[in-house]
C-alpha cells in the first residue's frame, strides 16, 4: 500500500534525556509516586511498537475505506477500532488526564508518544486526543456529581469526548454562535438547541457514548464571547449507576468529505432536533450575564493548538524519513561536478541534499518547540515555587500560536520538498508522500487558522503584562547569543541569530510607529510574517542549543563511534537553519518597513472577474 511509518526513537531521547532535564518533573508533584528518568527508553519503545504494529497498519483504511456516514449514523474502518483500544489499554490515551493516576505520564512525554501515533495513523489519533482533552476540562471545571459520571468512563476511553465550537455561521469569530440553552427543573442541567460543524470525532462507532463538550449562550447572556456557557452533553445520557441510558437528542447530521484525514469523522452534529438535548453545565452559572465557557474551553484550544503543531510536524517527519530513504535508493543522474563518472543515486546531488536538509532542520526544529513547551507545562503544573509556575505559563503562552502556526506552515512546505525528491513518482497516490501533503493541509486551519495565531501573538503576546511577558520569553535568545556568541564551533551561526534578533526588535519599533500612525490594518497586513519571523528566531536558537550539546558529545565520542552521524547531524542541521532559512528574517524586516500597502489601496473590483 502507499503508506510507509519509517520513524525513529532517536530525537525524542536527545530532547527527553540529553536537552531537557526530565528529573525535574518526574521529582515534582503528582510525579513522584510514579515513574523516573530511567523510564523513558522503555515508555519511548513501547510506544513506539504500538505505533508501528497495531497503529500504522490501519492507515491506508482510513484514507480508502473513510468515516462513512449512512443513516444518521458514522461508521469508521473496522481496523480503528482496534488501534483505538490497543492505545487506550496501554496506557497512551486519556488515562493520561487522570492526575491521580500514578501511571500517568508529563506532558512532554506524552508528547513523544502521540508524535508516533499521529505519525502512523493522523485520522485515527483524534479519536483518542480530543477525549484526553475534553476530560480534562470535566477534571479542572465540573462538579463531583458531573466528575463521578464522566470521568471513569471518558478516563478508560470507554466514553469518547469531543469539543464543539464552530457554528455554520461563526467560524473563527466564536462569539456569534447561536447555540442555546435553557433551564431546567433539575440544577445544573439545561435544554440545548442548537448545530456545530467541522467537530472531529462528533460522531463514530468506537465508542458506546460521546461526550460533547459544547459552548453555547444560556438565555439573557451577553453578547460575544463573554456570554458564552460551556456543557457536558453526552449522546446518551448516564443512568444513576453511570451506564449508558436513553438516547439525547444528538444527532449527526453528516461528514464533511476532505482531501485527506477521511478517516478521521468531521461531522455536523445537530443537539435538540425533538427539543429533547440535556447537558450539564460545566462551572458556574453566568453571573450579569457572563459565562465562563470561552474561558475554560480556552484550555482545551491551546492544547489541542499544540497538539495540531506536533501533528504536522509528525506528517513531516515521516515524509522527511521515507524521502531521505529514497533518495539514498534512487539511481539517477551523474554527479555535476564529474558528469563523466558513474550514475550515482540522488542523495549525492546538492539540490536533492539541500531538500533533504531543509526538511530534518525543520522538524528538529518544531520538534523541540514543542517539546519545550509541554517541558514548561509540566514545571507549571507540578512545581510547588508559585513564581517559576508563573513564569512557565507566560512562556507557554508565547510559544502557543507559534508552535501551532510555525509548525504546521513549516510541516506543509517541509512535505512538498519530500515529493519534490521523489520526483514524479511523489506525485503518484502508489508512494506515501501524497497522502501526507493532502493530510497535512489541515493543520494551517485546524483551532484557530494561522492568521488569528499571529494577530493572537502580535494583539495578545506582544502586550501581555505590559510588554514584559514576551521581552522576558525574547530575553532568553539573547541570553543564549550573549553565553555562547565565542563558541569556537558556531560562533558565526550565532552571529547570525543575534543579527536576526536586532531585525526583529526593528520590526517590532517599525509596528510601534505603524500604531502611532493610526495605521492599524498594518497589523493585519504584517502579522502572519512577523509570526513566521518569531519562529524562525526560535527555531533558531533551539537547534543551536542541540547543536552545542551534540559537538561536546562528539568531542566525547569522537568520530568513528557509532553515534557520531546522528550528533553531527545535529550540527549540521543548525548550521543550515542559521545560513538558509533565519536570514528571511531580514526580507521580513524590509518588506515591513517598505510598508506597501497596495493590497488594500486596489478596489476590491479588481479581484474579481468582470
């Protein structure tokens, strides 16, 4: 078939056990009853054998057999449904949300497993993930009676989960949706009318129940966001002993038919058809009119935003990994610089190398974005010094829109070069490359559309706390230039990031003076670069981080040790990021400071056909 998981455990035990220092999470907090540093080979290899025997194999159903709709119902290949609970009863699924669970894993090692399992199979991994978050949302915000109804269940995969926000007619602009709820005799518990559309999962035959957590304004909420309402709404509602009871009035209305991820249900689900839809209302009833449901699904976004970087980013991988193999395979050509000699496979010609490389250093890169903020999550969350918690959840908050929206951009662009190296061949449906352009193209969209990403980290970021949240986050890369710009190594590498740090600081001075004019669809105009530009400056001073690690390793090692490629590779990939990528930083900053704003200035005639 056309699928091929090539993957590696190799980079995640760099990040886990050479970059980060994991003994610092497995020794805080709920942590401590459980596992330890020495875990992680075995938990990485465990997980990885899922990945690849019981995960991978159900990918080619899932891009020709579909999620199929028929009858009010969605059926999913009959291979999901295995993978789905191989993964449940392993231990790589929700259970994770169970904080009293000893068993439980930090995020930043969850990370690395669901990196495998989105790598073998992106349709079928939702199905799992969207239940680890929604649970959690009933975890932090419901009551004990919605907690001991929900969560056993949702814990142990039996419930699946969903998150229900977008509307026909609000899409981005979350604060137009229509969805009601109305009282009932019972507290707590509301009538719900009203459709959502493009909710992954919101239908399926994996599970025996499906839990929506679903936003919608309780009568005489105010307008926008502000008065909007998060509930439990299950498609069957609990019996007293917890059991699956009467049907609730959820019904799907249909699949969306995509251009990749088909096995993944993306379903419009219509609550209240008979007027007979139930939910919980999670939290505290409005108080003026105001809900605290944006607020707590704002939880789930930001993980799931982080979760769609690393889902691209695993698309890019394994396109990356089989490129790579066949471009070392592939006989073609003759070398330029002796066209006389034998033909050679492709892998030793520059442009093909140069391919290859733009691909390993933007994974490694997006990688360790993502990484490190499931690394800050776990210090947030865990630590017992209130001050370092607070400044692990600024740091997150940063690094949010830019690993959703930098990663996944990356992701698509990383995935086209792979085709490009399999030449026409790529092209072709037969090869596995396809599948994870077509797969990938999502990402951009999913949880916010890149470009609301960047208006969020310019609007948002940039002015957080007075400013002093994001300098505190760009203080950390010029630290990293100002400890090592001597470094005998990467020394001009680093020269390179401090230059494109100082055209940063310009682009955010050449903003400023944009706003004092009153020109502030300049905003709108800039922001999706400016992002671009913030993660290449990350990106950036990450590799380099492994670069300098990976050089000690060698000097320990020396070169004919068996490690010595994968560590030289580490360097090597910093070396190409610095010189062939960081330096857009720069056009960046001159388009920006041109400031043409043509786009704007033609009549909007002028788009269209006459």
């Amino acid at each position: 078939m056309a699928s091929n998981f090539l993957y590696s455990t190799r980079d995640q035990k760099f990040i886990l056990k050479e970059w980060l220092d994991m003994s610092k999470v497995f020794e805080a907090g709920r942590f401590q009853r459980g596992y330890s540093v020495d875990d992680i080979d075995s938990i990485l290899e465990n997980a990885m054998k899922i990945a690849k025997e019981a995960v991978a194999p159900t990918n080619d159903d899932g891009d020709t057999i579909h999620a199929v709709y028929k009858n009010g119902k969605v059926t999913v290949p009959e291979s999901f449904k295995k993978a789905y609970w191989t993964v449940q009863e392993n231990g790589l699924g929700s259970s994770n949300a169970d904080h009293s669970d000893p068993s439980s894993l930090p995020l930043t090692v969850m990370g690395a497993t669901n990196e495998f399992l989105a790598a073998a199979n992106a349709a079928s991994g939702p199905y799992a993930m969207a239940t680890t978050g929604s649970s959690g949302l009933i975890r932090d915000f419901g009551s004990d009676k919605v907690k001991n109804i929900f969560l056993p269940k949702m814990y142990s995969g039996q419930w699946a989960g969903t998150m229900d926000l977008t509307e026909p007619n609000s899409g981005s602009d979350v604060g137009d949706i229509i969805t009601k709820a109305f009282p009932t005799d019972e507290p707590g518990v509301y009538n719900i009318v009203g459709t959502k559309c493009f909710i992954t999962g919101g239908d399926q035959d994996i599970t025996e129940n499906i839990i929506h957590l679903a936003l919608a304004r309780i009568e005489g909420g105010v307008p926008g966001t502000k008065g909007i309402s998060l509930f439990v709404v299950p498609k069957y509602w609990p019996t007293e002993a917890g059991e699956v009871g009467e049907f609730n009035d959820v019904n799907c209305g249909g699949v969306e038919h995509k251009m990749g991820l088909r096995g993944s249900a993306t379903s419009i689900i219509n609550f209240g058809e008979d007027n007979k839809c139930r939910g919980y209302l999670l939290g505290n009833a409005p108080v003026d009119g105001k809900g605290a449901g944006m607020a707590q699904m704002f939880q789930m976004m930001n993980e799931e935003r982080t979760v769609t970087g690393l889902a691209a980013n695993a698309a890019a991988t394994v396109s990356y990994n089989n490129a790579a193999m066949y471009a070392a395979g592939r006989i073609q050509g003759r070398p330029i610089t002796n066209p006389k000699s034998a033909r050679v496979s492709i892998i030793h010609h520059e442009d093909v190398r140069r391919m290859l490389m733009y691909q390993k250093s933007i994974t490694e890169a997006s990688r360790a974005m993502i990484s490190m903020s499931y690394y800050a999550l776990d210090i947030a969350e865990n630590t017992s010094n209130e001050d370092e918690r607070k400044r692990a959840k600024a740091f997150v908050e940063v690094n949010i829109p830019i690993v959703k929206a930098w990663c996944s951009d990356m992701a698509f662009l990383s995935i086209s070069e792979a085709m490009q190296c399999y030449g026409g061949y790529g092209f072709s449906e037969d090869y596995p490359i396809a599948q994870q352009l077509r797969d990938c193209r999502i990402y951009p969209i999913w949880e916010g559309t890149n470009y609301i990403q960047s208006l969020d980290l310019i609007g948002r970021k940039w002015m957080m706390g007075g400013g002093q949240v994001f300098a505190s986050w760009f203080a950390e890369l010029e630290k990293f230039v100002a400890d090592n710009k001597d470094d005998k190594i990467l020394s001009a590498q680093i020269a390179l990031l401090a230059e494109a740090l100082n055209q940063y600081k310009e682009i955010q001075a050449a903003m400023v003076g944009y706003l004092g004019q009153g020109k502030f669809g300049m905003i709108g105009f800039f922001a999706t670069r400016i992002l671009k530009a913030t993660g290449h400056v990350y990106g950036a001073k990450l590799l380099l981080e492994h670069a300098l690690i990976a050089q000690k390793k060698i000097d320990e090692i020396g070169k004919e040790h068996f490690e010595y490629p994968y560590y030289a590779g580490k360097i090597a990939s910093a070396k190409f990021f610095a010189h062939n990528i960081l330096p857009t930083v720069g056009t960046i900053l001159r388009v920006i400071k041109e400031g043409d704003n043509s786009v704007m200035e033609i009549p909007e005639a002028s788009y269209l056909l006459e």
